[in-house]
C-alpha cells in the first residue's frame, strides 16, 4: 500500500482516477522533465531519474486501477478459484502467489500476521481464497515477468 500512496504523490492523482486521466498526466509530466529537452548535464541526469520514476508510477498505477482489473477479471477469478498454489513468498507486506496454471499475482498491504497464517494453515490455497484473493489489492505480475 506504501509503494501505490507514494506513486500517486508522485503523479498527484488520486484513488479515483481513471486511466485516461493517469495518462494525461504522465504524458504532461514527462514533457516537463524529459531529459532530451535539457541541455545541462547535471539537470538532465536529474530529469532522467525523475522521468524514471514518472514511468515506474505510472505503469504501476495502471496495472492495479479498477478499469484494468476489470479486463483480466475472467482470468484473475479462474485462475484462483481453479488452480492451486504453486510457490508464495512475502517481502514488504506484498504476498507474491505463482499458480500452478503459471500466473503470478503480487497482493499489495498484506499484514504478516495473515502471511503468518497462511503459511500455517493445512492447505495454503484454501487460506488465500477465503483470506486474501478478494481482500487486497493486487496485479499479475506474470506479465511484468514476461516482459523482462
């Protein structure tokens, strides 16, 4: 959750905003700062890690809006009711869940006490699917991973 409130400060959006307007204003940030528009060496380094991180905000913010979601609904909801987990790891209250259909989905704000639990519990893919699936915030990560 710390990661998505830091990107919308970035950008300076809010929850509610949609993807059009998430790519106005990433498109209006990046002719402020991108970095073949500024001469001095020194202010160009500096506005090409601020366009960095214009992009890395903006593709994240993407990936978790409502407008997104709701086009890889089908797939989110048969892969976790239909398929069981594979691997899952935790790291800064983000679950990362790998499926054994190959999708990998990252769970955003997660307490470790719910992570505690899963890992305890009898069958792990039944805890996530009670416990988590429809609780958090989440993104496939498995096209992040294609990608790169």
């Amino acid at each position: 959750m710390k990661k998505i409130v830091e990107y919308r400060a970035l950008l300076n959006v809010t929850k509610t905003a949609t993807l059009k307007e998430l790519k106005t204003i990433y498109r209006n940030s990046m002719k402020d700062f991108h970095p073949d528009t500024i001469s001095d060496e020194q202010e160009r380094h500096e506005a090409e890690q601020k366009s960095i991180a214009f992009i890395e905000a903006y593709h994240f913010l993407v990936s978790v809006a409502p407008e997104t979601l709701e086009k890889t609904k089908a797939e989110y909801i048969k892969t976790t009711t239909t398929s069981n987990i594979q691997d899952f790891y935790f790291e800064n209250s983000v679950l990362y869940v790998t499926f054994l259909d190959g999708n990998t989905f990252e769970y955003f704000g997660v307490p470790k006490q719910t992570y505690i639990k899963m890992v305890n519990a009898e069958s792990p893919s039944r805890f996530a699917r009670r416990h988590v699936y429809n609780a958090f915030i989440y993104r496939s990560a498995s096209k992040l991973v294609a990608t790169e």
